[in-house]
C-alpha cells in the first residue's frame, strides 16, 4: 500500500528539499550576548535519557542544553546531519510561533506546543497527506488536537503548510475577537482543523469516528485494482484525555473494531493542571491500551528522539489489524529553563522574561512571529505536493467512476454531501386509520425508509438496539471482519458514541450518522451533544424512552428536565413528534439540517395515529392540529408535544362538547417555530388569546413563553416514580381531565 | 483485624445453624413429574468449567443439570454437605424471590439475580456485618449493586436478612406505585439500599466514594487501641457498568488512592442487552484493571463455585493496599432451560412456562414467593447477631469517647449529621468597601473558613484546584499515604468525581462533599448530578467560570444553556450568587440543604462589593438589592444573578438619574424564590409592574416566567465566543447600555 511506505518518502522528500535550498549556513545561529552557545545544528545530538517517573531529571532541558555535547561524526553524512539540523530549526519555528502568540494574547497554552513540536513538525511534514489549498480534499489524513487547548500546535503547522486560514496575521490575532485562531481548535472557524476540541477526550473519540468513517468507506468503495479510500487519522492526546472516561469508551471499542489506520500520539509530560500527574493519575496507560486491544509503542525521548518518532510511525503503520497507542514521553514547556516541566508552563503565558531565557536557551535570535527563510522555503513545498496528491487521486477517482459507476456515485454524494433527488418521497406517511405505534418504532420505520434511498446513512445504538429499534434491516453490523456493514454496536458507551458520530458527520458531508439510547441518558453524553451543536455536525439522535411513559424502570430512566435542557442549547434541534406523521416530519428536518444536530425524543409506548399532523407541520415547528373556531379567535389554545398531543386531542373534543371553540396546536420543535415568521407565529398562538394550556410530561419550566402570564403550564416538576405508565399518568395529573379543569379555571 | 476473619467465622455461624436445624430431609426435593432429576444436595458438585469466551458451552447449566454427576463423597463430611446444601437451597430462594417478583409484576430484570445468587448470599449471609434492624448503623459493611436493573437480588438479600423495609409484601408489591421495591434501587425508598444505582457505571463510582469516606475517617479517627473505623464496600457490577467511562474513571483513582476495602464482583455473564458482549465488549477487562492498579482475582466458575467465590473474598481482603477486582464468571438467567445465557432473560418476565421449566430445573416445587422454613431460620440469625455487632460497637464507641473526648465528638457529628453550633458565624460578611474579588475567590474564603467548623466537609476539584480555588489551606491531600487530609485530587474525571461524591455523602449524615470543574464541564458529569438531586446527597459542586466571562477560552469552555438545565431539574439548587454576601450566602444554603445538593456557578472575573447583597437574601432566593420607589409600584424592575447583578445596579443608577424608580433584583435562585410565600413573592415582583427586565450572562429561555409577557430578558442565546472576556460582553450586548436601551422600549 501506498500509504505505508509514505515516511520514507516523506523522509526523501526533506533531503531533496534541504539539498536544493543549498547553504546551510543559516542553520548557526548568532549567540545573543550572555546567552548560552548553541547551534541548532549540535541540537541534533541534545539527548535526554528520561526514565518514566523522571522527577530526578526535571532539569533536563537546561541541563542538556548546558551540557558539553559529544557528537559520533563519523557514523553520519554531513547531509542528513544538515537535514536534521533544518528539522530542529523547524520545530523551534512551531515553539516560537506558539510562545510569541501566546504572550501577544497574554493568555493560552504554550506547554504543549513547546513539548509536542517534534512530533507536529514530523507529522505534518514528513507524514501526513494533505492538500493546504483544499482542506476538505475528501482523501486526506485527518489530524486531531484532542488536548485543544495547546492548539497553537496545530495552528503553527497549519501556517507552515501553507494554509490560507492561518496566515501570520492570524496567528497575531490569535484569541482575538473574529479571528481565525481561537483560544480552543474550532472546524468552524479554521479550514484545516478538522473536529472541534478543548473539552477533554472529545477529540480522541471524534477520531475513532474518523477512522471508523475511512474503514467504512474503504471497505464499501475500494476494489481490488483501485483504492480510492485511503488514508489515516492521527491524534494528539494527552494525560487529561486520558482521565476522562470518554476516552476509555472511545478506544475500547476503537480496539474492538481494531482500526489499524488510527495512530495515537499520548503526549506523556506527567504534568496536568494542578501539578505532576503522580498526585492523581498513576495507572500504567500502556497497559490499559494493550488490554483495550491496541498496538502499544513507547517513545521514551519525545524531546529530541525523532528518529524514535519515525520509527513508530513506521512500526504503527505495520500493524493493519489495531490501533497504536505511541506514547511519547515529553517535557512540557520544552526549551524554558525556569517552567518547563511544571504546570506553570501549561496554561499561561510565559511572561517576557522567560521568553528571552527560553530564546537564550533555544538558541533563537529572532524577532517574534519569525519563521526563517529556509523554514518557509522547506514547508513551501506542500502546496504543490498537495495539489499533485489531490490531482493523482482525481485522476484515480476518474477511473474509478469509469469502470464502477453506481459506486463512484453513491461515493460521489457522500463525498460532496448531496442528498439525491426526491429522497424525501421515502419518508413513510399515515392516515388516522394507520395502527397505532410508539413512536420509537415509527421510527425504526422511518430509519429502514431512509436506509434505502441515504447511501451515507449508518448509526446504532449504546446497547439498546432492541429497544431503541435501530437497526437498518438490510445490513449488518459494522464490526471488524464486515466495516462495510452499517449497523454500528457502540455498547454501553454513550459518550464515546456520541462523540464517534461527532468525528463520522465531520469526515465526510455525505454522511449521516445516528445513534441512540434512552433519552434521560442524553445526561451522558451532553458534552459530546453539545459539541456536535457548537461543531455543526448533524449528528441524528434517537432518543426513547421518552418521559413517564416507560414506567417501571423508574425516576432514574424518566427524563424530566431533559427537553428544555436542550431547548436551551444552541444550535440544535429539539423534535418531540406525537406519530407517524411526526415522526416523519423530525426525520426529514433532521436529514435536511447537516450543520444542526437533531435530538428525536420517542416515546416508549404506543400512540394513536392523529388526524391533523403532517410532515409539514413539523417543519414548522409549531402549527394546528385541529381547530374549531374561526377568525383566529378560539376560546382556548391547547398546547402538547409526543405523548401529550393525543392528551391534548381528547381534550378538546371533551370542551367542544361544551360549546367552546379550541385549537389543538402541536410545538414538536420550538427552535423551527420561533424561526417562523411573527405573522405565522401570530396565526398559531394569537397574543390576543389568553387562555392557553400546554400539556407535556415534563419540567414546565420554559412554557410560560407559550402559555403566558394567564395561562397554565401542565407537566412534570419532580421526578418519575417506578409504576406501571398509566398510574404514573394518572398520579401526577398528565390527563386530559387536568386539562379540563385547568380549562375551567382560565 | 476483626474483619479479615470474618468469612471463617460467619461460615463456622452456619455450621451451627445448619445442625442446630437438625433434619435436612428438605433439602431432597420432590422431582416433578416430567422434571429432571435434581436434589440440591447433589447440585452443589454441579461444575461448569467455563472458558472466557465460552460460546462452545452456552448450554452449560442445563446440560450440566441434565448430566450424571460423580460424588468425590468420602472427601467430605456429611455436615459440610448439608450445610452446603443449605446454601444451594437459600440461592434457590433468591433466584426464585426475583423469578416471581419479576412475574408478577410482567416488568424487570430476572438474569442478574439469577446468575449472581451465589454472590449475593455469600456476601450478605457469610461475610458482610450489618444490622438488619438498623440499616444505619455507621460501622456497618456497605454493599452497592452497580448493576442496579438487577435490584429484585438486593430485595431479596434484604428480606431474608431480615430488614424491616423489604417484607414480602413489599417483594409482591415490585415496580408498582407506592412500594418500596422500586424498579431500581432507590436508597430514599428502601431503607438498607444505600445508594440509587440503574444508569449504568454509577453505583461502582458511588462505591468508591464510599471507600475512601470509611478510608479517610479510619485514618483520621482510629487508635491503635481502637479501630472504630472498619468496614468493608462491596459492590456487583456487570459488563454494562464496565462499558461505561465512568467506571474506568473511578476505579482509575480508586487505584491511585489503593482503597484496599474496596471489594468488586464483575459479573461477567457475557450478555449485554444486545446480545453477547461479544459485538462490543472484547477488551481484556481484568488486564485493564491490573493496568489501573487493582489486585484482579478470576473465579472461574460463578454459577456453583462456592468455595471459589470465599476464596476469592479471603484474597481480597488479604491484600490490603489495592482494591480488588473479583471477575466472577457467571451464566445469566442461571437455571432457565431455555433462555439462560441469551439477552432474553436480562430484561423481561420469564414467562409462566419458562417458570415451571426452570422451577423443574432447578428441583423447586414451591409455589411462588415461598421462603422454605429452614432458610427463614438459617437467614434469622441476622437479626440478633446485627444487634450485637451495633452493641459491640456501641460499647466500642464508649471507651473511645471516655479516652479520645474531641475526637469522639467530631466523628459523633458526622456520623449523626449534626452541624456544630453557630458553624454560621464562621462564614465570611463583606461591606461594599471589601475589595472587589471573583466569586471564585470568595468561595474560597468561604470554604476555608467552613473547613474549620465542619468536621465532615472534605472535597477538591477535577484538576482545577487552582483555577476552581477549592484548596483548603489548612489541610493536605487525601491521598494513599496521608488519607487522613482533606484536599481531594480527582484528576480529570468530572463524571466519576461527582458519583464519588454522592458516594461520600451518603456514607454519613455528616460528610460534607464538595467538588468541583468549570460550569461548562458539569456535562461531563450531569448523570451524576443528576443523582445526587434523586438520592437526596447533598453535594456542594462548586462550578467556576460559569459565563463568557472566562474569555479567551472559547465556546467549548462558556456556558450558555447551564443555568436553566439546571434550574428545570427537580429537587437541586442552583445558585449563582453575585458578590462576597451572596456567596457566603450560597454557602450557608448548600450547607443547610444535606438532602438537596447545590451548584454554585462562580466567576471567573472581579466582581465589586454590592451594596443591599445579603446572606437572608440569597436564602430566599430572590429579593430587593436597591430601590427608589415606594408603594411597591417601581416603573423599573431589573433583576440579574452573579456577575451581572453589578450590570443591572449600574444601569438602575443611570435610570433613576433621568427621574424613573427603579428596583434592582437579584434572583440568585430560583427554586428557593419559588418556595416562599406568595405575598412575599409579590412584594418583590409584584404583578402590576410590567416593566421587567432580567439580565445574565446565558441562554434567556425560562426567563419570561419572571419578566412576563411585556418585559424583556436580555441573555445570550448563541454560543459564545473567543476573545477577552470585556469585548465578548459588549460584542453580545450584555451590558448597562442594553438595560437601558430596552427599558426605554418598554
């Protein structure tokens, strides 16, 4: 395979960029005065023997830094020591860039960029395949900052290779109000960062599902005489990702699936926020990735061993059938004498002072925000490698399309995100005659319609397939030995799924991930859920397990305040459809919307067909079920989502038989209502009617915007209770008698 | 130590149990007509050697049951055999209690108790100490069922224990209203439950938080001449639990901290809701819990491997400076002919034929819920033996208060929960000349100088002690050397840090857990919020950052929809107090409400001294910071929470400048506001007044419930932004200027 021969060609590539860029005399550096001699070329040789609990060391650096250096000349050409030379110049580059943005900002991360630099410069210019003029290039390696907060790492490389997003102006304004360079890696703001990350283990799970995502698409799509996808995901994590939980879940099942093409880079510094890692985090992390299943590798000089970091690359990219964990042992704050290894370094600028020890100490002369001119010339080289890659690939996907053609289009649309015409006439409708069903398996109606005719759609759920109904009936499941199969078994991981389909959305526009459990579990991947909104990635959850309704399970599976939770969030769509009708009408939004996740709220059990919903209704967000009043005018507005609309329907027939005049308005999705129009919003709830009841087995909190200052909010403002459903309906007042009596006392 | 003896001794208790009964003519069943031929006699040489991944032998149960089965009979004694018998006969029992409670109720959890039987007798019969006659005793053995869908076990445990929560009737009564055998185990419905388990990875974390309470109170109280600390946790978690990133957190620092009476049982039974863990679960779990420092014990054999299983127990305790994992292999749904070890048994009623088959199986001629009279007897014992182990320590307790006066009174107040007298006066007043100081800062002055008057307030922070300022001063760092301090290193593990906590507050009345992360981050661990607000553990989560105030961090680090996700969940304050006053007066609430757990959202950025800021404000929620009108009819009400109350006091001096009465509010909670009366509620915001305007740093959704339909919330309905913290304020409007802007409008 290409790919795995693609160090050495990279490594090729540097000697014959440092060989045309000539003289390497540049590469000495003047020493400042009272500075320490140093030369970027005796660099090379700075090693730094690090045992794993290294607190004898601390020191290292500086100490190595002042120490005499002994070079073994013979055994090495005069070329290749020029070449590492220009790669210790180049990694300098990255530390500078970072330090100098960060104290211009007087705020951010300087540590890991400092420690992670060797490993960046080797990946993004040795290693990695990419296209800086086209950062969406669909067969690109994809690349995430997992620890975002040292994201002027990644910022750095961006501006090496030659990305348009991150010009040097960019990198002044880093953290800046409108600027490209925020304080965390953001994909909306940045073309080349791929995920957004900053909270922990997002990112390491984001790229599970990168991976995940080119192990589908390559199984799907390549034959034997044509691998059109191919390429890998590389991470950056470091001791706080590895804390959280999430990451745990994300590369348990990474090794279960055993995404070889996935390499982990766990930047080992022993230092998080509150000091070394020794006071809170002493687990052998090796050992727990061997027992997830992963290929585990240790690079015990991640300072200056670059040659180490080559090689297992090179050793990873050998293991086809796992993950690689590299941990790479670094010194936080690498190159200052006075914070490196020690937390100060993590999250604050460096303050001037330090800055000049740490340019005395590096040996580096230069102004701030300087990237010499033989940095600049070696790393030009990228836009045109890029481009040639990105063209060879074109002229790939050209023969492709000629000899596969039904392939290369399904390929083509989730490639560019285009939805085929007319998908939506799959979409499922129901008449008031259609059998009743909870919404739930609407929904797995819904989902199996979609399957047919969405070439990108794949999801699963967190153990509850069965329950949840998920499965796409004509596939199978996604596992190691059929990654062609799109039925994906997450277990009981509900963050780490999250987060997974987080990274699948964002591989591809074309694809269309869901992913499910019971809805008070949201709870356990919010954070996750959040940055799908925040990250405009249209992740589809399928939530069950709705409200009361499930009953027995009790108050810690009832969801109560989980609806308006979401309500609030930004940027994503809160959908509670009442049937079929509905459930159909959340789908096609939720297709439609690709940069605004959606979360479907489903109900448990069974609900009858309503005469009035529609698929249309629900893109509207809020509209009348029935009605029997005429000039806008009715005696009373009665509001419900899912379970409750049928509430709401008896209801109103029960007070029409009284002689009022009622509407029944469903508010499935607030977020698409408010979106509407105030006249139409007007001709739903006119301001002039008073009398307003909405019914929702839920926290009420959040429907006063709706019912009113003189109208009555019916829900749930406790929590559940363990009992058959009907009885906990009836006991906590979500009827329609409720109704009727809040009715009369309006 | 008494404890580590304890197996030999409860066993030598069933030796004289067992011939104190006599006959056990009993034990030899009838067999069924059609049945198979069974005796529990026999049955206890029924061995099932089990590989780990053990699909060759799925039907090992009944295969085994229908096998012949040689008698090794001169090895052992007749006596031994009886007894043994007598224990087969009592797992009967349980897996029966929990086959026909299942039944009848047609909803719940059969496999995990029929499977984990053998366990749970040999914990609560042989080997734990408790007093069923008072399941608070505070020296008592904790057991936690992780797996808690698998409750009608631990029902079971408990009645025959005796426990006066769990009467049969109460077993007749599962999963229906008003009992108090709720679908999953509810620690404020059942007396002897000691924490709510379900949503799965919970109740293993609770587990820890439960060890390290009796860990750091035997190290702070005990003598050498008197260990009045010492009791075991036990916890039974499954392959769903394992799954879950929560687990891993918990039990990473469990590691850490070496909580040697930290004894797991993981029942591994290799089904999953979805089938065989097989699709999912692959990792080598024992492998990862050596890798996070625990001693790992398998026993092979879970389903008749008595003796392994007390072996196993003896072991654990035996190491005494690492938790211990005790892989417990086991079949689900153990002695169903037909559904044992397939996902239909783990969640669904047997069905009345399945019943009869495993009845016939298993050699159980009783009709439903029958409780044969030898196992009634054996279990009796409980009663008398739980009253004397409570005496013992009583008496215990009174030499260690005759000898240790102070420190008898400081462990009396945190085992009663009694706050020390005037602990109030401790807390910190401030004058509008105090030094303008972020909240965060001022929740450490609060914390410290609560530190000295609460005996049982112990905590610490996700990392971020020094960003969160949760230090306490006075005090270390509760670690494996010195558990006797204070200052708890979670590491970066929000959501097992805050399971931890529930598990410490409801080890004693007394323990006052506090934690804490940035405000964003609380999604991270929700689900043990969540918790803490249903299980009445009354955590204090000081959440720091808690606005775009933060600044440069970006949108992944601000808040927005936090607020009012909180403020809709039932039975948790949320407080966001503005100034030194308020958080003091913050303080005093969460310390009062030891059933109702509190979020403090604090800031990042200084905030001034406000004049009108008070202690008895913030414990009604909501009240009168200033005002120049009188009759209470202000033209102008402004309300606002934490950093901008200052805003809204601003923007009232500029307003009543041009001649307008205005009212500044501060609804530092919401919950407590809406608890008082309603003259009280209405002389704050009084109906007639329809000028309102609310200001605060988040989402606006929930406001309208107090600034009515005329008024105006002023809030941030996007994500935030990355920039310093001042230009984010102003680039989103929340500002004086936009108070007064709006206040003209209306």
């Amino acid at each position: 395979m290409a790919a795995s021969s693609s160090v050495n060609a990279a490594q090729a590539i540097v000697g014959l960029a440092v060989s045309s860029h000539g003289s390497h005399s540049a590469d000495r550096v003047a020493v400042p005065a009272g500075g320490f001699a140093l030369s970027s070329l005796a660099g090379r040789s700075l090693t730094c023997s690090r045992s794993p609990r290294f607190q004898q060391q601390r020191r290292c650096p500086r100490q190595a830094s002042r120490a005499a250096r002994p070079r073994a000349a013979a055994v090495e050409t005069l070329e290749a020591a020029a070449t590492e030379a220009l790669v210790e110049k180049s990694i300098n580059t990255i530390r500078f860039l970072a330090i100098d943005a960060v104290e211009k900002a007087n705020s951010g991360h300087p540590g890991l960029p400092m420690g992670c630099a060797p490993m960046g410069h080797i990946l993004y210019d040795e290693v990695m395949r990419y296209n800086p003029k086209n950062p969406y290039w669909f067969n690109r390696d994809r690349f995430v900052l997992s620890a975002g907060h040292g994201c002027m790492l990644q910022y750095a490389l961006l501006h090496l290779a030659g990305y348009d997003s991150v010009q040097m102006e960019d990198i002044k304004q880093f953290r800046q109000w409108g600027s490209r360079t925020p304080g965390h890696p953001e994909n909306f703001e940045t073309p080349g960062v791929e995920v957004t990350t900053g909270p922990l283990g997002q990112g390491v799970a984001n790229a599970v599902g990168l991976a995940l995502a080119e192990r589908h698409l390559a199984a799907r799509f390549n034959k034997p005489d044509n691998e059109i996808v191919d390429h890998y995901t590389y991470v950056i994590l470091g001791d706080g990702c590895q804390m959280e939980g999430i990451a745990n879940e994300a590369c348990s099942i990474a090794g279960h699936w055993g995404l070889g093409k996935l390499i982990a880079f766990y930047d080992d510094n022993h230092i998080s926020i509150d000091g070394d890692t020794e006071i809170a985090f002493t687990e052998d992390v090796s050992a727990r990735f061997d027992a997830l299943g992963w290929h585990t590798i240790w690079v015990k000089n991640g300072n200056t061993g670059y040659d180490d970091i080559r090689a297992a690359i090179r050793e990873a990219k050998a293991v086809k059938d796992k993950p690689t964990l590299i941990k790479v042992t670094t010194t936080i704050g690498y190159g200052s004498p006075n914070k490196a290894n020690s937390y100060s370094v993590h999250g604050s600028a460096l303050g001037a002072k330090e800055v000049d020890a740490t340019r005395q100490n590096l040996g580096w002369p230069y102004e701030p925000f300087h990237v010499p001119e033989e940095i600049k010339s070696h790393w030009s080289r990228h836009v045109a490698e890029g481009a040639s890659l990105e063209a060879e690939w074109n002229a790939k996907f050209a023969e492709y399309e000629k000899k596969y053609k039904e392939d290369a289009a399904e390929l083509k649309a989730i490639v560019s995100g285009e939805l085929p015409a007319g998908w939506e006439k799959a979409l499922p409708t129901y008449t008031p005659e259609s059998p009743a069903d909870a919404t739930r398996n609407l929904s797995q109606q819904n989902l199996n319609a979609l399957a047919k005719v969405l070439p990108g759609l794949l999801g699963g759920s967190a153990d509850l397939a069965s329950s949840n109904m998920t499965l796409l009936k004509m596939f199978g499941d996604f596992q190691k030995g059929t990654p062609e199969e799109r039925n994906v078994r997450f277990g009981v991981r509900e963050h780490g799924m999250g987060a997974i389909c987080n990274g699948i959305a964002l591989h591809s526009p074309g694809l269309l991930p869901y992913c499910a459990t019971f809805f008070v579990f949201t709870d356990y991947m919010r954070a996750a859920i959040r940055i799908s909104a925040l990250c405009e990635a249209g992740v589809i959850y399928v939530m069950t397990h709705d409200s009361i309704g499930l009953g027995e399970d009790g108050p810690t599976h009832q969801p109560i305040e989980h609806l308006i939770s979401f309500r609030a969030m930004p940027n994503i769509l809160m959908l509670r459809p009442a049937d079929g009708n509905e459930t159909a009408g959340a789908y096609k939004v939720a297709v439609l919307n690709r940069k605004r996740p959606s979360v479907l709220a489903l109900s448990r059990q069974k609900l009858p067909q309503l005469a009035g919903t529609s698929i249309e209704g629900v893109e509207k967000g809020g509209y009348i079920v029935s009605d029997n009043s005429s000039g806008n005018k009715p005696d009373l507005i009665l509001m419900g989502t899912g379970s409750e609309l049928e509430i709401a329907a008896k209801a109103a027939d029960e007070l029409r038989k009284t002689g009022k005049t009622v509407r029944v308005v469903s508010l499935v999705c607030w977020e698409l209502f408010e979106e509407q129009s105030d006249e139409y919003k007007e001709s739903v709830l006119p301001a002039a009617v008073t009398a307003k009841i909405s019914i929702e087995a839920g926290a009420t909190l959040g429907w006063e915007k709706y019912v009113g200052g003189k109208g009555k909010a019916i829900g749930i403002d406790r929590f559940g209770a363990s009992a058959p459903a009907g009885r906990i309906y009836k006991e906590f007042g979500i009827t329609a008698d409720s109704i009727i009596t809040a009715a009369k006392s309006l």
